[in-house]
C-alpha cells in the first residue's frame, strides 16, 4: 500500500531497490504482486499525478481498486473493529472489498 504523495513515490524507489537486491541473493521466488494506493484523494492534482505515474511505470502491478481517504475508515480502529466490519458499505471499506478480490485473482494465478 503507498499514499500516491511525493516522498511515498521516493520511499517506493528504494523499497523496489531492497526488494530487487534480497531477490538476487536470498530469495529467488520473491515477487511483488502489485500496488495498492491508499487515502487517496482525486481532488488533489499531486495525487492523480503520482497515480498516473505509478500506472506508467508499474503497469499492471498497479491494482485497479484504490482506496480512498475516507473518515469511517479512520473512526474504526477506535470502536476496536476493522473498517470492513465498522461500516460495510463505506467507500473505503467497499474498495478495500475491491481489492481483496484483485488480490485473490492475482494470488490464484500466480
């Protein structure tokens, strides 16, 4: 998961690079199987920007579910439930539904 921010993108370079380096020397079956962005907010040009990077570079690693910043999301963990469970049928929660069936599909075909 990655916030579609300036120093997240940063942070991503040098994660790939980790990744690419443990792949070559301690686990040739490491792969990353895609990337979700998260508290996005499409209101903001830096994220559609950073997005629409990420869909360039990344291609099909890029899920196509994104989670939005979404405030039932954020009140769940103080109610000590998960935001899925908190509120179903919030935003949020509804693209994290989205995902978890990307994922699934993606984990199944590998």
């Amino acid at each position: 998961p990655m916030q579609c921010e300036y120093y997240a993108l940063e942070g991503l370079s040098d994660l790939v690079n980790t990744i690419k380096k443990v792949h070559a020397n301690l686990n040739r079956d490491l792969k990353i199987i895609g990337l979700l962005r998260v508290m996005f907010d499409p209101r903001m040009t830096l994220q559609q920007q950073v997005s629409a990077q990420l869909e360039a570079h990344f291609g099909d690693k890029v899920f196509k579910a994104v989670v939005p910043r979404n405030v039932r999301l954020a009140e769940a963990p103080s109610h000590g439930l998960p935001g899925v469970i908190y509120d179903a049928g919030a935003k949020g929660a509804l693209a994290y539904m989205a995902f978890a069936k990307e994922m699934i599909q993606r984990v199944k075909a590998l």
